[in-house]
C-alpha cells in the first residue's frame, strides 16, 4: 500500500501540495479521489517520461509532478473548490496495488 500524506481543510480558492512515497522502482503513477457518497474517480496520471495526463474537472488546477530521486510522487492543488473535497489516494498506474488509507482533503469556508 501506499500511503498518501498533505492533506488538510483549506478555504475555497486555497491550495494543498499532497505527496505520495513510491517503491525505488519507477512505474507510472495516478492521483485518484473519493468523496463521501460517491465512486472513486481518477485525477491525475504521470508516466515513467513524465508525460500527464489530468481529469477535465481539474485541468488548470492541478499538477502531477514527481522526483524519482526522492521516490515520491505529488499533487499540487492550486484554486481549491469545495466539490475537490474528498479522500485522495495516490497508486500505480494502470493496474494499482491495494488501496491504502488516503488522505483528506476539505474546501470550505
């Protein structure tokens, strides 16, 4: 499992940097996201080259970037809105290991 870290309650229009501890060995890796009530949904996705690819709901917002010397993998969150609310995982792309506990991000005032 891996283990998402950064989360917090940010006001409308804030932002968060999340981050995520991979394995030494490099894989592509995606952000994904669960709100209460609803389905997890992908995010973000960032390849072996670095090339990414973003959910339309946060392009313009977000970014992948990661930094394979430090083994991690991170999202910075920019214009926060409260329907970004939500537990966010981060995982292997495209076939994930299992599920691990998130981290909580909340947009409200």
């Amino acid at each position: 499992q891996l283990q998402a870290s950064g989360g917090g309650l940010v006001q409308p229009g804030g932002s968060l940097r999340l981050s995520c501890a991979t394995p030494g060995i490099t894989f592509s890796m995606a952000w994904h996201r669960q709100a209460p009530g609803k389905q997890r949904e992908f995010v973000a996705l960032i390849t072996t080259g670095g090339t990414t690819t973003y959910a339309e709901s946060v392009k313009g917002r977000f970014t992948i970037s990661r930094d394979d010397a430090k083994n991690t993998v991170y999202l910075q969150m920019n214009s926060l809105k409260p329907d970004d609310t939500a537990l966010y995982y981060c995982n292997k792309w495209p076939i994930p290991w299992s599920w691990g506990k998130g981290t909580q991000v909340t947009v409200s005032s």
